[in-house]
C-alpha cells in the first residue's frame, strides 16, 4: 500500500537528473518518468522491473503528487537504478536517446571491469592519452561532442574539451574562473500539499 504523502526531490543521476522521494528511510527514483524521456515502453519495463529477482526486493509503490492528485507509481531504490539502466536493451531505445543509453552503458563496462580487475585497470591507456584531432570535426559534432564531455566529466573537462575543439571564445571565459560554476546542479527539495508545490 504506497504512503500517504511523499517528500520529493530533483537528483543528480549519472548525465540527467531524476525525481527521486524518501520512503521508509531511503531514497527511491520514480520510475515512470525516466522510461517516459528515454522512450523506452513503460509496461515492459514495469514487467522487467518487477519479475528480476534482485530488482523486486528494491520496488516500493509510493504516493506521487501529479497534476491529477496523487498517484501511487512504482519506484526502485536509487542504488539499484544503474543496474536497471545497465540491462536496457538499446535497441529498443527512442533513437534520439539511444546514444546516451549506449554511452552510459560503456561506463558500466569500464567500472566492472576495474572493479574486479584492478591490475589491468591501473595499466590501462587513459582517455587523455588517445589524441585525435578533434579540430577537423564538423561544428555540430563538435558541440555534441562537447555536451558528452559535459555530462560525462563535468564543467572543468568540458571547458578544457572547448578550448581543444577550437570552439569560439569570449575574454569572460578566461577572467571569470567561476563562471563554470553557473553549470552546476543541485538536489532541490520539493514539497506538494496536495494543491501546489513549495521548493525549499
């Protein structure tokens, strides 16, 4: 029987953000919303979600406040959401979210692997040491490019990835070191009463 009410927040998850709720002392990702922007079908993976052995012990049906009232939603322990993202098949992914899918995916191939192999992590060839020149690409790939740097490593590999993709420049980028400080996110608290949200 999902909660009477629910404390929600936005959260910080890999390259996006994701609407997560505090229940029974723990932290939940709501499900439905992350299927929805990746386009992925709901009911499947509602299905998947609910039948894996490890999944299940980590779904709760928590109260979410909606436009239409609350709502019970199935939610899944936020420790378990990469495992869940990891098993999504790409291929059934909306075409405009599937590089990101296949991306994320990559890094939970690297962070297995230097998990149980350490050794071979430690020697292996780091990503700044593969040099291409990134120059010679198209300005689209190039901004593109530059977002993935972005959501990948944050707003201090990305400014050093702008300045080796020859991107345009302005003389604030050089005397404001905090400007790339605007680009951070933080988790905000939100409250719903039943008729409006309040942010803390």
């Amino acid at each position: 029987m999902p909660e009477a009410t629910a404390t929600l927040s936005i959260v910080r998850f890999d390259d996006e953000t994701i609407l997560a709720v505090e229940h029974a002392g723990r932290q939940y990702a709501v499900i439905k919303p992350i299927c929805d922007r990746h386009g992925l079908n709901w009911s499947a993976q509602r299905t998947r979600i609910t039948q894996d052995p490890v999944l299940k012990e980590g779904v709760a049906m928590i109260a979410i406040p909606t436009a239409g009232g609350m709502q019970a939603m199935l939610c899944l322990q936020i420790e378990l959401v990469n495992g869940w993202l990891f098993g999504i098949d790409s291929r059934k992914v909306a075409p405009k979210a599937r590089e990101g899918i296949i991306l994320y995916q990559r890094k939970c191939y690297a962070a297995l692997h230097a998990h149980f192999h350490p050794s071979a992590a430690a020697g292996a060839v780091k990503p700044e040491a593969v040099e291409a020149d990134v120059t010679l690409l198209p300005l689209q790939d190039k901004f593109r490019l530059f977002d993935r740097v972005f959501r990948a490593w944050g707003p201090v590999t990305a400014q050093l990835m702008w300045h080796k993709l020859g991107l345009p420049t302005v003389p604030s980028m050089f005397h404001e070191p905090s400007q790339g400080s605007l680009f951070k996110t933080k988790a905000v608290d939100m409250h719903f009463d039943g008729s409006e949200w309040t942010v803390n």
